[in-house]
C-alpha cells in the first residue's frame, strides 16, 4: 500500500455514510461514489444523506462526490466497498481498473450470482489478490456510529501492514479497532450471522421469549464453528468480537434490519411485503440461500439454515418450521 494512501468509499447507504463519518475524524479528505446525482446535490446543499443516518451532518468541503465509479476508483487507493450484495455486479463496469488498489468489503453478504463471499469475487472475477483484500467486521451497527456509541471494527487482511493502516484510520474516539489475518472465517462468520438474525427475528415474531432465543443463538454459534471447520480450518478463537460478538449483536440488536425481516416473516409477511416495506436490503435473504447451495458440497450439520430456508424460500409455515427446528436443539 502506497504512503498516506487515498480513501474512497464506495456506496451511499446507512453503512456507507456511517463508514465516511469515521474517516473523516482522522482525514483531511475522501471520496465517495454515490450513484444518485440528486442525493449528492442534496447532499452538498444540506450537509447530510437525505435517506440515511441523516442526523449526521458532514463537512461537505472534504468530500470529493461522484456518480462514475470509474472516476473514484482511478483516483483512490483504498477502496471501501458498502454497496449491498445483489447490486455489486451491476454496480461494477466490465472494464473498472483495479491495478494498486487495496479493496476492502463492508458488505458483509454474498454474491448471489456466483455463490461466493465479496473477497472471493474481487479475487475469481477481478483478479485481486487476496494480499490486497481486507475486510472489515463488526459487532457494530450504523446507527449506533451516527450516535457515537462505543463501538469496535475489526480488519481481517493477509498483510499486517495495510490491515495497521486501515485500523489506524477507522479509530477515533468512539471507534477502537483491531486486525487479524481470517478473511475467509471473518467474511463467511458475518454472511452466517445475517441468516441467524433472521431466524431470531422470526421466533420473535411467533413469539418465542428470551429463554429460546438464548438456546438459538448459542447453537446458532455451534453452526457457524461447523460451517467455519469443515469448509476452512483454522486457528480461529470462535468467542471473540468478529465472529461471537458479531453474532450476538445482530441477533439482538433493535438496529438489525435482518432480525427485523424475520420478525416481519414471523408475524405473516410475505417475502416481497417484508422487503418493501423495509426500504433497506437484508443481506441475510440472499445468503440463506447461497449457503443452502454451498452446503449441499460440504453437508454440514445446520438445522438453523435449513429451517430458515424452508420458511423463506419453500413457504413453510414459520410455526411448523421453528418448532420442528426447537426439537433438535440442544
């Protein structure tokens, strides 16, 4: 990585606009692609995102604004993705240049397109080195950055050295980071805990209490430990932050847009009911999916995946489904 590199981020949603907010506690400028002309114009004439975390209000004179994506990525070094999943490859031009550029993913979901994590699709499809990819990992939710919570982001890159980079720039005040080389059990941990939140949010929507939620995400996490071990052993400690506590906060936390599509399941949606009146993406819906397919490869034990696929994606009864799924919990 170059020094004193240029940032961009890429992606004018709640994530994104949460992600430029940090950095411009330690930079002196970013840029930032935002595919809507009319949220940068308003951007620049109210100092805020007009549809998301608009109670953060930024110093606009920093920030280098633009529709080409072409234009951002030519003119950065690192490059910090939060464009949601389905949308990347559309997002994407065939002929985007990624030559010198350090990617780093906060999109935390799957390409639906290929079945494979957003590190491997830079990697397979735009010919990155995996030297050159980093992620960045919770337990941490936009909303709670709008309001400068305490809140804690881990980099998981292969080099030491741009993964100390990144982490210096993310930290701040209400910021604390740190670094680890698992990009694939970090990246693979944070698509598992959006299917996980949604199966919490639909036996909150029945109405299972706390005592169940517990037994779910405790064996939520044994889940996650199979997936992790039989598709990519390693010395990963599967009780901290990036994997556990990512975990918990979205299975949990009131900002979850995945527990909030399950619990929207739970009381009756529809599938396409949910999502619109959402208005946000919920990774988790595709990931279900994906992992399902990626599974049939591996078979891992996952009666929490398989439960919350026949709900979504089979159009099981999710009372049926979660009591089923209660009898072989443990």
């Amino acid at each position: 990585m170059v020094d004193n590199p240029r940032f961009a981020v890429l992606g004018g949603g709640s994530w994104g606009t949460a992600l430029a907010k940090i950095l411009l506690n330690n930079l002196n400028e970013i840029n930032w692609y935002i595919r809507d002309n009319k949220q940068i114009e308003y951007f620049k004439k109210n100092h805020h995102n007009s549809k998301y975390l608009s109670s953060i209000t930024f110093d606009v004179s920093k920030i280098n604004f633009d529709t080409d994506i072409n234009s951002i990525i030519d003119t950065s070094d690192v490059l910090i993705f939060a464009i949601p999943a389905p949308f990347l490859i559309s997002t994407l031009p065939a002929n985007v240049n990624f030559t010198k550029k350090f990617v780093v993913s906060a999109i935390k979901g799957i390409v639906p397109e290929y079945n494979i994590t957003i590190a491997e699709f830079f990697n397979q499809v735009h010919n990155i080195p995996f030297d050159n990819i980093g992620i960045i990992s919770g337990p941490c939710h936009a909303e709670e950055v709008a309001l400068e919570r305490l809140s804690y982001l881990t980099i998981a890159a292969k080099n030491n050295s741009s993964a100390s980079i990144i982490a210096k720039t993310l930290r701040c005040n209400f910021i604390k980071t740190n670094y680890i080389k698992d990009i694939y059990g970090t990246e693979y941990a944070s698509v598992l805990k959006n299917i996980y939140a949604i199966a919490s949010g639909i036996c909150h929507g029945i109405g299972y209490g706390d005592n169940f939620q517990a037994v779910l995400v405790s064996n939520s996490l044994q889940e996650l430990k199979r997936f992790l071990d039989k598709t990519y052993p390693d010395k990963r400690k599967i009780n901290t932050s990036p994997y556990l506590g990512d975990l918990l906060v979205t299975t949990y936390s009131q900002f979850s847009r995945n527990r909030l599509f399950g619990t929207m399941i739970g009381k009756g949606y529809t599938v396409k009911s949910a999502q619109m009146e959402m208005n946000m993406v919920a990774e988790g819906y595709n990931a279900v999916k994906c992992i399902y397919e990626i599974n049939k490869k591996f078979n891992v034990k996952m009666p929490i995946l398989n439960a919350v696929y026949n709900i979504l994606y089979e159009k099981i009864s999710p009372m049926i489904e979660i009591r089923l799924l209660a009898d072989n919990l443990k």
